[in-house]
C-alpha cells in the first residue's frame, strides 16, 4: 500500500489588505473595460484600433517571475501609473494606423525593426488608455458635487511619458486582454496591454470601491452615550378590567363596561418599569409623568 502525502496549499492573506474592499476589484475591472472598449470605438481612436476589441480586464499581482517587458511611465494627479503593451499589438496597431486595413495574426514581431515612429505611437497609446484609466479612478472616488458617474476621457491630465522600470514583485496590475479578428482569414491576433499602479492609485481604486458612508450623520452619534443611542420598544397598558366569565358570555352589542383611568403601566417586553398618568395632547392620548415602578 503506498500512501501519498499531499502538501495543503493555503492562500497567504497580506495583513496590508484586511479590511479592504479587495473582492471588489472585479467590479472596478468591469467598469474599466467599459470605458477602455468606448475610447477604443470612439472616432478619434478608431484610426489606430481598427477593429480591436476588449476581451477581458483583470487584476493581479506580480510576483517577481514574469517576463520583462518594455514600460512607459506616466505622472496621473493622483500617483504613477505604468504602461506595457505588447509589441505584436502594437505593431498591428502601426500598420492600421499607416495604411494596412487587416492585422496579419501570424505576425512576428522578432523579425521587425524597431523604429521611432513606433516608439511615438507607443506613447500616444499610452497617455489615451491611461487617461482612460485615471478618469475612472476619479470617477469613483466620492464627492460632494459629483453628479454622475461618468470618467472624463483623460484630455485633461497632462501626461508626459517617461521610460519605466520593470515593476517591483507585489505591484498590482491591470491586465487588459484585446483581440483582432478581422484578419483577412489568418488567425485572429490576441494580445494585452497592462497597467502598473502605484500605491497611492491602488489606494484611490479601493477607496472608490468602500461602501459610501455619511460620515457627517454618523459622527454624532458615535460620540454620544450608549443609554442615548440604545433604542428600546416600550408598551403602555392604559386599563385593565376584571370581569366574571358568565357577565362575558351575556354581553350583547351597545353593553357599556364600566372603566375608572388611573395611572397606565409602561413595560419593556414583559418587564413592568414605570407608571404614566393619562392624557390628551392634541387629540391623541399620551402617556406623561413618568415614574419608576419600586
């Protein structure tokens, strides 16, 4: 009989993300592709997109063991964000933008030069998607005289391009799958771009990700005593009445019974606490002088 013994694998929590709304990401890559697959259909982009189309948005983070890339670095108001594109995409991307309508999925990008005019589309494609990027991530943080929740297109961040370094192992990514299929026949061409956030960003996503809450109301109450913010459900007995069950059983319709007010008894679940005297306030009967029951 041979036994196998099987190392458990258990998922290793970063005490840095407890209490952060990380299992929400999905919802932040879905609004991201949103805005990623408008910008590319918008007519401005269509000259350099063709027919790409967004597959799927992902978050993860790098572990030190991936590939190394080529990486642009673009200042956002809010921290640093990371550019890559792989190469094939953006070749394909070049030769639609300079008079080639179908992408050739069998491209080999080992075998193509590089030139300036690609470094300058590169470029170009970066400060339009992560544009695209900083205004969602500005779109969800809350503000008092937001209105809708609508990320601008990027215009207005001013960003310069700077030659990046290859993120640190535990940098978050976005990774963003686009796909061609119009390719004349040949096999559709998959590629992915991806953008590294700093922490100051990825503090921004989740902070736009928690749960609004209305910190103005709730500080008040924060402050004051438990006894004051303790709420608990009292009932009045107004009257109570002894009577025979034969002279119950002989009552008829218009039978008066006869009832003196006194003093109504306050009970908190079953628990007999106070005794109130009776009265009209406005036409409706209250309960009044309070006082404790020894």
């Amino acid at each position: 009989m041979n036994l196998v013994k099987k190392n458990a694998q258990h998922q290793v929590l970063d005490p840095c993300l407890l209490g952060r709304p990380v299992h929400r990401l999905p919802v932040f890559a879905a609004q991201l592709k949103e805005d990623l697959a408008q910008a590319m259909r918008l007519n401005l982009n269509r000259r350099y997109w063709g027919s790409f189309q967004v597959d799927s948005v992902e978050f993860s983070r790098l572990d030190g063991t991936e590939p190394r890339a080529r990486w642009l670095n673009f200042a956002a108001p809010a921290g640093d964000i990371a550019f890559s594109l792989e190469r094939k995409v953006l070749l394909a991307v070049l030769n639609f933008r300079y008079g080639r309508a179908k992408s050739d999925g069998a491209l080999d990008d080992t075998a193509v030069k590089v030139t300036a005019t690609e470094d300058r589309l590169a470029v170009v494609l970066g400060q339009q998607l992560a544009g695209t990027l900083a205004g969602r991530i500005e779109a969800n943080l809350p503000r008092p005289d937001k209105t809708e929740d609508t990320p601008d297109d990027g215009k207005q961040h001013d960003f310069h391009a700077e030659p990046g370094a290859q993120p640190a192992a535990g940098t978050w990514i976005i990774s963003v799958t686009v796909s061609d299929h119009d390719t004349g026949g040949k096999p559709p061409l998959v590629g992915r771009f991806s953008f590294a956030l700093d922490k100051h960003l990825m503090t921004s996503v989740l902070h736009g990700l928690s749960p609004e809450r209305d910190n103005a109301r709730r500080a008040p109450q924060a402050s004051a005593p438990l006894a004051t913010r303790l709420q608990v459900n009292l009932k009045g007995i107004l009257v109570t009445k002894e009577v025979m069950l034969g002279n119950l059983f002989d009552m008829q319709i218009g039978d008066v019974i006869p009832i003196s007010m006194h003093r109504a008894d306050v009970l908190l679940d079953d628990s007999r606490l106070f005794t109130a005297a009776v009265s009209e306030h406005k036409g409706k009967i209250c309960l009044t002088s309070f006082e404790d029951v020894e």
